[in-house]
C-alpha cells in the first residue's frame, strides 16, 4: 500500500484524492492524518517542508508536491488521463493548474496573516498583494472558463478546489461576481462525484 | 521571438535561464524587465499571479510556473533532456525540483518578512516555520548530494539556483556548515557555464 500523508482542510490534497477516485487507484493508498507544525510527526521524515500532500511509494520513496504526485498518479494509470499527451493540450492543463495553485498559495498567506498575527501585526500592502493575484485569477477564469468534456485534467481539478477553497475559507463570496464560474463549477461537482465526497474540513 | 519576463534577483528566473543556455535555445527568446508589483506592468496582462518567470509563446500564449516553462524549454529541444522520460529517473528529478523550489518559497517568504514589515509586525514562529524548511532541505541534501553527470535535470538546476540564493540573500552561511553540497555546487558551477553567467542581482 502507498501512504498518502493528509488534512482535510488541503486544497492541494483534495486535487489528489479526486484524482484517486477518477484513476480508479483507491484501493492502493492508505490515508494518514499528519501535524504540519509537529516537530515529532513521521510526516518531516518523508518531507523536509513538512507538507501535505506527501505520498510514501511502495518501494519507501516520498513524493511531492502536489503537481508531481498527480503526474504520478497518472503514470501509474497508464498516462494521458489527467495530463493529456498532446503537447498544446498538456501545457495548457499545466499552465491553468499553476495558475490555480498560485491562487491557492495566495490564499493560503492570506489565511496565515490571520492565524500568525496580531491585528497590528497585519500589513495591507501584503494582504493586498495577496488579495490581488486572487483576484486577477478568479476574473481571468471568468472571462473564459476552460472546457469541461470527459474526463477532467489537472487543471480543471486544480480549479474546482480552488473554488472550494473559497467557498471553505472564505464564505463563497466569488459565487455572485462569477456567474460563470458559478456554472462551470456546479457542472465539474455534477460531474466527479469525487468532489462532493471531499468538501474540506477543519479537521 | 519567445518573450520571457524576468527580473535578475529571482531564483526562478535563473532556473530558465540556465535551461535556456543548456538546451541550445537562446536566440529564440527576448528578455524583457518585469516590475511584478507594477500595476501597469504588462506581465499582468500575461500572468494574472503578476510572477516572474513568465513565457509567452510566439503565438501570443503564455506559460508559468517555472517547472511548467522548463518541461516546455525541454519539449522544444526534443524532449528527455533536462527532465528524464524514463519513470524512476523522471520523478526523482521532479521531486528534487519540488524540494528545492519548496525551499526557495520559504526563502522567499522570510525575504518578504523584512520587505513587508517592521521590527514589531514580524513574528518569529513564522520565521522559525519557513527556516525550519529550509534548514532540514539543506540538511536532508547535505546527507545525500544528488549525483552529477551528463546533462543537468531540472532538480540539480534547482538546488544550484537554491544554492545561490542563499548565497545572494543569506550571505552564503550554508557553506560551512554543508561541506558535501558546498562540493556539489562547485562541480555545477564549472560544468555548466551559465550558472556564473547568472548570479543573481537586486536589479
């Protein structure tokens, strides 16, 4: 069995537990609950970072970070699933999956402001640099929304979590300004019943 | 003409730019100066995230991060080149890259602490949580300096460019205390000519 080291609040790890379920490879992973902040979690063993998601191979060699396992979970499918082959198609799939992990890494400081500091130890020119990469994203993707025919990639992937993260965080308020995000993500959840299983918690 | 938006302090940037001269590929590109917090900036029209290194193909589209522009630099050149085809090779090199850029983030971020605050907003458990990132990366490469030979993969471009930045921000104090990366970097540095040709400056 491989070793999928987790949290349920992870956008980055719900990308690959619904890349799990669309591959078919559930029955090959084993779930562990990790401590990002504990020095003692055998986590730090398998990762220097110490972040989730790390997955542990059979043969006991660790991977990370997010985009590098799904690549590996699509080769251990036989490849071509979730990152398409034809070079046009690929990149644009990898570059939609950098753009919405680079949002998610905004909003992820953005949740660190609050849990790290102190009101006067917030800094507006940071949480607007922040706030402003997630914006510009979010009215890019607007703009125009990917496809979504058959199965998803690991851009669309990377998307739908994305706006989960939104709604989990930060109280769905992308949903009015993004009506037509709105409809692509109620489609891509109709679609992977993978989604819904993995609505994030606190844990 | 490629157009590739770059700034001379950024690690990442330096990770293209090595690529770019290994893979033969440099009368293809046009640098262009990027002010990633300049709102009239065009790199924004480019990369909603406002970062650099972003790439923008010769028919108008743009590519990022910089894992996704290397494997495009390594399409271009035919493939197999500075990311492995064969599986175990392959993801080796991706989670060395992971790695390495995951340290270069914390890196970044404790960089953004002085930027961004004063004395009194800066907060040391978050300090000691990116520099604890980056002290167990040094130390977990340090135990086991990836091999060297042939052409460079994109994880050995990263750890060289890691090397440098703390080089370039952090005075180059890992040196001492990681005799075995020290050796490492120096056989990098006179393999690959493009790495002295390009130290990092504040630009």
């Amino acid at each position: 069995m491989m070793i999928l080291y987790w949290h349920p609040a992870s956008p980055y790890v719900r990308k690959i537990r619904i890349a799990v379920q669309l591959l078919g490879l559930a029955g090959r992973f084993e779930m562990r609950d990790a401590d990002v902040n504990d020095p003692g979690d055998p986590l730090r063993q398998q990762n220097p970072l110490s972040k989730v998601p790390t997955l542990v191979r059979e043969n006991g060699s660790a991977l990370y970070d997010s985009p590098v396992i799904l690549e590996y979970l699509d080769h251990l499918a036989g490849g071509g699933c979730i990152i398409p082959r034809e070079p046009e198609a690929r990149f644009a799939a990898l570059r939609l999956q950098a753009l919405c992990d680079g949002a998610l890494d905004a909003n992820y400081l953005l949740m660190c402001e609050d849990w790290y500091r102190t009101p006067e130890q917030r800094v507006a020119r940071w949480v607007d640099k922040q706030a402003g990469k997630i914006e510009r994203a979010l009215d890019t993707l607007e703009a125009a929304p990917p496809d979504l025919s058959g199965m998803p990639n690991v851009g669309q992937i990377a998307l739908a979590c994305l706006l989960g993260y939104r709604d989990f965080r930060f109280d769905g308020t992308w949903r009015e300004t993004h009506p037509r995000l709105h409809a692509w993500y109620d489609a891509f959840a109709a679609a992977v019943p993978a989604f819904a299983a993995t609505i994030p918690s606190s844990g």
